[in-house]
C-alpha cells in the first residue's frame, strides 16, 4: 500500500487520523479495482507486450536484439511485474527508490540507454494500444519515469 499513507497511519500515535491524511486511502479505495485490472491485465499479457516490442525493436536494433534479446525479454518481463505491483500497491516512493535507482545504474554501466530508451518506449506504446483506457493512464506515469530514467547522464 501507498508507503507515504502508511507513514502517515504509523505516526499518528494513537489518535485518529484526519479527513485530510485519510484521503490518500479514499481515493487508493476508489481507484482499486482499475489498479486490479491493471495489474491483471500486465501480468497476463507481459509476454506478448514484449516480444511485440521486441519485434519493434529488431527493426532499429538487430544486433542488441540478436546478442541480447533473452536478457532483453527477461529484463522487460521483470519491469512490467514491477510496475504492476507499483501500481496495484501505488507505492511510488518504492519504485523510484529501488525499481528506478537500480534499473539507471544496470543501464548506464552497460551503456544501453539509447536501446533501452527506444526498448521501453515500444512497451509504453503495445501498453497504450493494449490495456484499457483507465489501466494504461495508470501504467503510463510509471513508464515514462522508466524512460526518462534512461537518458539521464
């Protein structure tokens, strides 16, 4: 659950928590079964939403694909898991703190952030043209921040 929410709920010491520190719950409760749908709809199509990528990406980088494209698959699969969770749990802080610090240092140590960059990017776009409306404007912060990530120096 939102980690920022559960600070909240652990500081309160005894007292009850207002309306203004309980409408982080409200709306994570309102917004739950979409966040569902999401997370199901990801963990149930993330072989397809990556290979289609990686067919994508063959076109601009055969050879990246040619040496790399089990790890490719292996590294995507993993990304879609975790910002499905991210999104079912909508912990961000998690997510950029771990998922994003990691994903930036493996990237720019390997020197694939331009692959990468156009990678993900085909993953934002099979995500837009797969998940409902509703689920993809909730996957889609995550990976643009996952992109943007790449072309940090």
């Amino acid at each position: 659950m939102n980690s920022s929410f559960l600070e909240t709920a652990h500081q309160a010491d005894g007292r009850y928590l207002s309306d203004q520190e309980l409408r982080p719950l409200e709306t994570y409760l309102e917004t739950f079964a979409t966040r569902m749908e999401a997370y199901q709809t990801l963990r149930d199509n993330a072989d397809s939403l990556v290979m289609q990528s990686l067919r994508r990406l063959v076109q601009t980088h055969r050879r990246v694909v040619q040496e790399h494209g089990g790890k490719c698959k292996r590294d995507m699969t993993y990304a879609l898991g975790y910002i499905g969770r991210t999104v079912l749990s909508d912990d961000t802080n998690a997510f950029r703190q771990e998922f994003l610090l990691w994903m930036e240092n493996i990237t720019h140590a390997l020197h694939k952030s331009e692959s990468s960059t156009r990678a993900y990017g085909f993953l934002k776009q099979e995500i837009q043209d797969t998940l409902p409306p509703p689920c993809a404007t909730l996957v889609t912060p995550y990976m643009d921040e996952l992109i943007n990530t790449f072309s940090r120096q």
